[in-house]
C-alpha cells in the first residue's frame, strides 16, 4: 500500500514537473523531448489508473507519433528566434483566469463522479451480449458510441486537408546509416505484426483501430525515413483511397442500416449506424480494419508526407 | 523449490535495480555526450536484464518468462541503434564545430 502510494505520488509530481518544463524550457527541441517523456509517464498514469486503453493510445500516438510530428515539424522550420523567456504579466493574468475557469468547470464536471452512483459501467456492461465484441471499450467505441468515432475519423481527415493547404517545406532525409537501416528491416515487420495483433485484440481485449493504425504509421515512418519505402504523395490514386477507406466503410454500414430495411437488406442494420447483434461481430471488425488502415496512411502523411508542387 | 527460486531473485532484481541508480547518476553527473551514453546504455541492457531475469524466476507460468525476454531483446536493441545514432549525431556536430579538438575538450553541453 505504502510502495503503491509512494510510486503514484511520484509519477504525480514528476508529471507535473515536467510539464511545467515543457512550458519553460529555453530550446523547443527540449521542449519536444520533454513533451514525449511527459506522454509516456501520462501512459503509465492512465495504465496506474486501471484504463490500459488510454495507455495505449497515449504511449502510441500522444507519445510517440505526436513526438514524431513535432521533432519533424522542428526539422522543416528550425529553432525559433531566442525572445523573451517570460510572457509578460499582462498575457499572463488572462491566461492564469482562463486557467482558472476552465479547471473550475472540469470540477464541477468530475465532481459528481466521485460522489454519486456510478451507471455507465453497469449499462455497458449489461448490452454487451448484443454489442458484438467482448471489450466494453470497443463496444462504446465502435457500437454504442459510433457515431463518436466516426465523427473522429473526420477530423483526422480535415486535419491532414488542413494541412494539404499549408505547402509544406520540403523535408530533406538524411541517407541513412547502416545500423539503423538493419535495425528498421527488422522493427518495421514486427510493428506491422504487433499492430495487426492490437486490432485484432480490440474485440476482447484493450486494443483497437487507433492504436493499431498508430503502430503501422510509425512502421511506414521508419521505413520513409531510411528510404526504404518511395515518396508517399497525395497524387497517388492508393495513397488516397486508403485515406478516404475507413471513413467511407463507416458510412456505407451507416447508410445501409439507414435505408436497407426499406430496400430489403434488413439483416444488415436496423437504423443510423445501429447494427444487428448476430452481424455487430464482423461488421465492427470491418470497421475497424478499414479505420486502421486509414488511419495509418493520414498519419503517415502527416509525418513525412511529401509537400506537392504548386501548379501554375 | 520456489522459496529456493524466489530468494534467488533478489539479488539479480537489487543488482538491476543498482545498474539502473547508477546509470541515471551517470546520466545526471558525467562530462560529455559520449560518457552519458555509456552510462546509460548500462541501465538499458544490464540493469534491465537483470530485471527481467529476477522476475523471470518468479514468473508461474513460461509464457511470462518468453514475454519478458523477448521485451529485453527488443529493448536491448533499440537501445544500442539509438545510441550509436545518438553518438554519431554528437561527433557529426563536433566535427561541424571544431574538427582540431579531441572528443571531450569541447564546452559542455548543458544538461538536458
């Protein structure tokens, strides 16, 4: 108990040390390493927390790929031109009532979960014969809540427009070293065998599609960046139906929940999204195998995506 | 049998966990790029395979024990590629500074 709550503290501290050092530090490359640190001693928060599928997904993709996408947006701009090292005190008074305001919400907010009957666990667990899947959390997220996800999958998809807007510098990849080129021969199989494992754990176990895709990416990654993989650009016709993959499967089974009882395909759904119990089974595993793969390829390319020539 | 075995652990996870006190020291207390690297490296490789052995001899079943390994190896070898680019990025930027001076005799970095 005393060993228990000695290490919790700790990892509480360190926590909060470390973002404040994130916020601090004079270099933004040491703020990057320092942010990657702190997402993966938020990952171990979160598993000391009993939820290992937000530590998953915060060592994979808050941790890692985030990771992966500052140090390289770092590489493409450079350091930012020394300023002032403090914000001056009429930024920060704002900031510091913002702050406030905000933390007094989340309160209020979480305040009743620690004081009143907990129901939501209870009902999750009570349709789970029906969801499809044998992990509650894969439940909520691909059947009772799908409508969440794949409102998710469209904002990973206007992020990576977003930034299809911006033109990009170009990013110049070092040629590789021999080691590194041996090593990742090696890690990019296995990250595309332990990501196929995170998907198809979802079903009864933490895992899922965002994990998952986050392992593949980081595979794709490694591979780009020892030139073992060709330039991964939005003119190729693959490139985007994988993008538009994951998003579209969930639409479609969308739609023909929708309109298929009119139509006659009424075993394929009921209403919006809401699937059969004798098909929830496969069709969340559709789901989610296009999802990885969409969500793999939109990650990639916002990591080392080549930036495309202006037309005139 | 497994009294045996358990006490047998203890030394191997102490001497773990001194190779990972001492790595961190080092990291913390020694001059240069290359020094911090070779203490570190320390943690990864034996301070964690001593670890993993300790807890090994304390696992009940097989299937742990192959896990746990096969997390050393993984580790062990990430360990020694990110340290070998780290190094190499460091003598690349030394070689950029000041190519006379010996490793080493350069200003210290401030740590990170």
């Amino acid at each position: 108990m005393v060993a228990d709550g000695l290490f919790d503290g700790a990892l509480g501290v360190l926590l909060l040390t470390l973002a404040t050092a994130v916020l601090h530090a004079r270099q933004l490359y040491t703020s990057v390493v320092l942010l990657i640190a702190f997402g993966l001693l938020l990952a171990l928060t979160w598993a000391r927390l009993g939820a290992p599928d937000l530590a998953l997904a915060e060592a994979a993709i808050g941790a890692g790929l985030t990771g992966a996408l500052l140090l390289s947006a770092l590489a493409r701009c450079g350091e930012a031109p020394p300023g002032p090292s403090r914000a001056p005190p009429l930024r920060v008074l704002p900031a510091t009532l913002l702050a406030l305001l905000v933390g007094i919400v989340l309160l209020r907010a979480l305040w009743p979960l620690a004081e009143g009957p907990v129901l939501l666990p209870a009902l999750a667990l009570g349709q789970l014969p029906a969801a499809g899947v044998d992990h509650p959390v894969t439940a909520v997220l691909l059947n009772y809540r799908a409508w969440d996800t794949l409102l998710e999958l469209v904002v990973l998809m206007l992020a990576l427009l977003g930034v299809r807007q911006l033109h990009s510098a170009k990013q110049v990849i070092p040629p590789p070293w021999p080691l590194l080129l041996a090593w990742t021969r090696m890690l990019a199989p296995l990250a595309l065998l332990v990501g196929g494992y995170v998907l198809w754990r979802g079903a009864f176990a933490p895992g899922g599609a965002f994990q998952a895709g986050a392992l593949l990416a980081a595979g794709a990654v490694i591979l780009r960046l020892n030139h073992l993989l060709p330039p991964v650009r939005w003119d190729n016709g693959l490139v985007r139906l994988l993008v538009v993959l994951g998003l579209g499967v969930f639409l479609a089974v969308g739609v023909v929940g929708l309109v298929g009882p009119g139509l006659g395909f009424g075993p394929v759904g009921t209403a919006w999204l809401a699937y059969p119990p004798a098909l929830a089974g496969p069709l969340i595993l559709t789901i989610e195998a296009a999802a990885t793969l969409s969500i793999a390829t939109t990650l990639t390319l916002l990591v080392v995506g080549e930036p495309e020539e202006l037309r005139a | 049998m497994s009294d045996w075995l358990h006490a047998l652990s203890w030394p191997l996870l102490l001497g773990g966990a001194f190779f990972f006190v001492a790595g961190t020291v080092g990291l913390l207390r020694f001059p240069d790029v290359y020094a911090r690297l070779h203490a570190v490296t320390k943690a990864d490789t034996l301070g964690l395979g001593l670890v993993v052995l300790g807890l090994c001899l304390r696992a009940d079943a097989w299937q742990p024990v192959l896990m746990m390994l096969l997390i050393w190896v993984l580790v062990m070898a990430s360990g020694a590629t990110a340290c070998q680019l780290l190094a190499r990025y460091a003598r690349e930027d030394e070689q950029e500074a000041g190519a006379d001076q010996p490793p080493g005799t350069r200003e210290r970095r401030p740590p990170v």
